[in-house]
C-alpha cells in the first residue's frame, strides 16, 4: 500500500513537472522564431540575432551582441508580450533596420512589389518589342527582280534552281 502511494506522488510531481514544462517549450520555440526575425545589431555581420555565428579564429557563435537581443526577446516573450510588440520594441530601440524583412505595409509594400513590377515590365517591354520585329519583318515587300535578270541567272545557272 505504501509503494502505490509513492508511485502516485511520484506520478503526480512528473505529470506537474511535464505540465509545466510544454508552455515553457513554447516560449523558447516562439523566442527563437522572433530571434529570427530581427538583425543582429553588432555592425560586423548581416546575419539575423538568432542566427548569428561569427565564424574563424578562436570564436565561432552568436556574438554578445546577439546572445543580449536573444536575451531580450526571451524576457519579453516569457513576461506575455505579444510578437508584434516585441518586435515593436526592437524597432523602438534601434530603427525599422532591425527587421530582417520590412512590413508588407505602407511605404515598405514596394520593398516587396518592386521586383515582380520590375519583372512584369521587362517582360512586357520584351514581348512589345519582338512583337513589332515580327510584324516588321511580315509587312516587309518583296524586293523586285526584272524578268531580264532572273532570265540571266537562269541561263547562267542552267535553269537548277527553278521554283517554277
């Protein structure tokens, strides 16, 4: 009777322990997704916070710099705040720069649609330009041979190349 006592508060301690525990892991899963999300601020690379590495030499990893705005994000997630709010903060703090990727709004939106209008306009521009080689060259007249010539390049030919 006493073992199955023990096993129940052990049960109930690791059933706590696990409850617990998957909020925690969705903390540090979001924290590492908007780790991803703004730039590592250090100013000798162009990497995200969360995935810096400063390769070669003696060190190789994510740089002070970006071991505190990991820091940062993980405080401010864990205390509840939303990812649009902890990202907010960074912009607050050092600039729109911040972001990996500007917000699909406003002025930003043409950071996004100018490369597919660039691309839509070459595009266009080319199928106008062949369009009118094409119709250049169908329009184009004939040229005109006089009968004399053709009968001389016929006779000097021996009449081989006759489409007639």
């Amino acid at each position: 009777m006493r073992v199955s006592k023990k096993l129940a508060a052990l049960f109930c301690v690791f059933s706590l322990g696990l409850l617990f525990s998957v909020p925690a892991r969705a903390q540090n899963d979001r924290a590492k997704e908007l780790g991803t999300k703004i730039m590592c601020m250090c100013g000798g690379c162009t990497d995200a916070a969360g995935k810096c590495t400063h390769s070669g030499g003696a060190f190789a990893g994510p740089c002070q710099t970006a071991q505190n705005e990991l820091k940062e994000v993980a405080d401010r997630v864990s205390a509840g705040s939303s990812d649009d709010l902890v990202l907010q903060s960074f912009v607050q703090e050092y600039g729109p720069t911040v972001l990996i990727s500007p917000p699909a709004r406003g002025f930003d939106l043409w950071a996004w649609l100018m490369p597919f209008l660039a691309l839509l306009t070459g595009a266009v521009l080319v199928l106008f330009v062949v369009s009118k080689w094409k119709r250049r060259t169908a329009l184009a007249p004939a040229p005109k041979i006089s009968p004399e010539l053709l009968s001389r390049v016929r006779h000097q030919t021996g009449g081989e190349n006759d489409v007639d």
